[in-house]
C-alpha cells in the first residue's frame, strides 16, 4: 500500500525525475531575454491594449526538450503562452494583476535561481546577502504595495526559513522554533494585517511534528487536525471573510513514509476535514464568493490514484478521470475556473468542470479580470 501511495506522490508533485513526457510536439524553447539582476530600476515595457471582456491570466512553466525536460517560466493570458525570461530552469508559482501589469514570482526550485518576480516580461532580482537560494511561492498586490513571499537558507545554511518581501526595499524573515525546515506557501493582506500559510515546528507540546500553520504578523498560529495525534501538516492558501479566517492545507497521518493525508479546510482554527478517515485527499487552494467556500486539491479515487479535484463547501467535484492534481482555483462571475496538471506534463483549466489544456507544461495559479 505504502509503495503504490509513494508512486502517486512521486507523479503528483510533478518531479522531473518521474516519467519522461510522452512524444508530442515540444513547445518552442523560450527566448533569451535580458534579466535585470540590480535590483533597481526594472524597467516597464509598454504593455498592449487589454483584452475587451474577462481575460484569464495562469501562472506556471513548460518545458525545453533539448535540455532533459528542464522547465522553463510562463505564464498563459487566455490560453496564449507568454514567456519569462530566466538564465536557468525555474517556474511561475503565484500571479498577481495591477491595471495592466501582470506579476508572476519565480519558484526558482529547480537551480540557480537569480529572480524573484517578473512586472510583465521584465525579471527582478530582490537580492538580499543575508538568505540563500530563495525560491518564491507567491506574489500580492494590497494597499497599493506588492508582497513577495518564498523560503531561503538563513546563517550560512542553517535552515530553511519563511521570507517575504514588501515591494523592493523591505525583507523581513520570519522566526521559527527549531533548526528544522520550514515551509510558507501563500501571503494575504487584511487591513494592516499580513497572514502567512505554512508549517514550522511546533514547540508545545514538543512532538518534533512539522505542524500546519499560518503567521498573523510573525506570530505562528498552529493548526490541529481531528487526530489526537499532532500531526505533521501543512497550511497551504487563507482566505478572511470579515473577522472569519478561512485556511485550506493537509494533515500527514503517521507511519505512511510520504506526506499523504487528509485534505482540511480551518475556519477560525476549527478543522473540517474534507475527506473520512479511510480516504486520501489533499487540499491546495482556497476562493469564497458570497457564503460558498471553494477548495481545490486532489482525492484518491476507488483505482488508488489521485485526481483532480474541488469542493464547493464541502461536496466534492471530481473534475478528471486519470491521474491529476488541482493547484489554483477561481470564482468569478459565478463561473469556477480551476487550474492544475493532467499526468506530469500537460496543463489543464477547467472552467465550470469542462477541461481545456493548455499544453505542455504545469499551471500552478489563476487570476480573472474583466476589462
């Protein structure tokens, strides 16, 4: 049992070292753009007329084939890919919109990474001595400010801590318990308030247990799941309807030997399990739009693989039938839309359940506009 969950993990978090994608067609490799590394002035190239209507914007990467399926960063405007420019192999994780100007963070997870975002086509390095290997998860715009957040080395690779930026000239990383590893995965803005998803160690009770959290202005909140056990977990998107905290992310049960566990949804620290107990599920994205709460991840169905999937409070919306994950998810105008991986390499939206791929590639984050 264990190692056929290890085989679905190994596919759903999409390492390259997995399965070779099928023979089709490559996308072209990207062009070499100019990166600016100075941290300064990045430029804002003109951007063209917007789009008359809803224009859906999907952050992610593909992949250059002459380099053993090493990914490069995208983003798609309504479908059309849309390249970034990055010396080495990183992907678009979070994706943020201003007027006219679109903002993808770099990941950075695969090598060398020296951006932290892109304004439109032009890369920007946040460069800060005082981390290492920085790899971003997010990217928001609140108040008229934009917030950057990833994790890095701290103290000359003593651990891995969360960091966020607060538009160029701002880092503030955040404390945490124990030498071992933290996570964030994304960032929120309320009023003066700055939430941030993810799991560090919690000290009480001192279990060692990598807990499921978020942080209200540097403070650690820490997140239980039904088990009497504290459990390792992970807190992944939040969500505030006005004094309610609504957090979406996983609880790992003990003795599986990978992270597989049951996806949960928190409001104000209550958890909500989205699956039973013998079921397997996780959860990665969190949209509310009026009282309807919205959360996409992924279920194991009865054929032990994952599928894409979502929830609208609490009823589960299957969306693919093979193996599949939900990364992003969207409410607007009434129509869901829903962003995620079909298999290691193809990117998929699917807009009220009905599937459109993309193409080659992993989506990771959607925003709708209308113009």
């Amino acid at each position: 049992m264990r190692v056929v969950f290890f085989l679905m993990i190994c596919a759903i978090t999409l390492t390259m070292s997995c399965t070779k994608p099928p023979d089709t067609e490559p996308d072209p490799d990207p062009p070499v753009l100019p990166v600016d590394t100075t941290s300064q002035n990045p430029g804002n190239p003109p951007t063209e007329p917007p789009d008359k209507g809803v224009v859906v914007y999907i952050s992610g990467d593909s992949f250059n084939t002459t380099t053993a399926y090493l990914p490069y960063p995208i983003y798609w405007k309504n479908g059309k890919q849309v390249h970034l420019p990055h010396p080495g192999h990183a992907g678009g994780s979070g994706i943020a919109l201003s007027d006219n100007d679109v903002f993808v963070s770099c990941s950075g997870e695969f090598a060398g990474n020296n951006v932290t975002y892109w304004k439109n086509t032009t890369a920007v390095n946040l460069a800060d001595a005082s981390i290492i290997y920085p790899a971003m998860r997010d990217i928001v715009i609140a108040g008229g400010n934009l917030y950057t957040l990833g994790i890095a080395y701290i103290n000359n690779f003593e651990k891995i801590v969360p960091v966020y930026w607060k538009n160029r000239d701002t880092v503030v990383k955040l404390s945490t318990y124990s030498f071992s590893a933290s996570d964030a995965r994304s960032i929120a803005v309320y009023g003066n308030d700055i939430y941030i998803t993810g799991s560090t160690v919690n000290p009480q009770p001192q279990s060692g247990y990598t807990t499921a959290c978020y942080w209200k202005n540097g403070i650690p909140i820490f997140l239980q799941s039904l088990s009497a056990s504290n459990e390792n977990g992970l807190a992944k998107s939040l969500k505030m309807v006005g004094s309610d905290v609504h957090v979406v992310g996983d609880a790992y049960r003990p003795g599986m030997g990978v992270q597989v566990g049951t996806a949960y949804h928190w409001k104000n620290g209550t958890p909500i399990p989205l699956t039973g107990t013998d079921s397997f599920s996780y959860a990665n994205d969190l949209a509310i739009e009026g009282t309807d709460v919205y959360i996409a991840g992924a279920v194991a169905g009865p054929d032990k693989i994952f599928h894409a999937a979502y929830w609208k409070n609490g009823v589960l919306k299957v969306l693919d039938p093979i193996i599949s994950e939900a990364n992003g998810i969207s409410v607007f105008e009434g129509d869901v839309y829903v962003v995620g991986n079909r298999s290691i390499d193809l990117a998929i939206v699917w807009k009220n359940n009905v599937a459109t791929v993309l193409g080659r590639g992993r989506a990771r984050a959607i925003v709708v506009k209308r113009y």
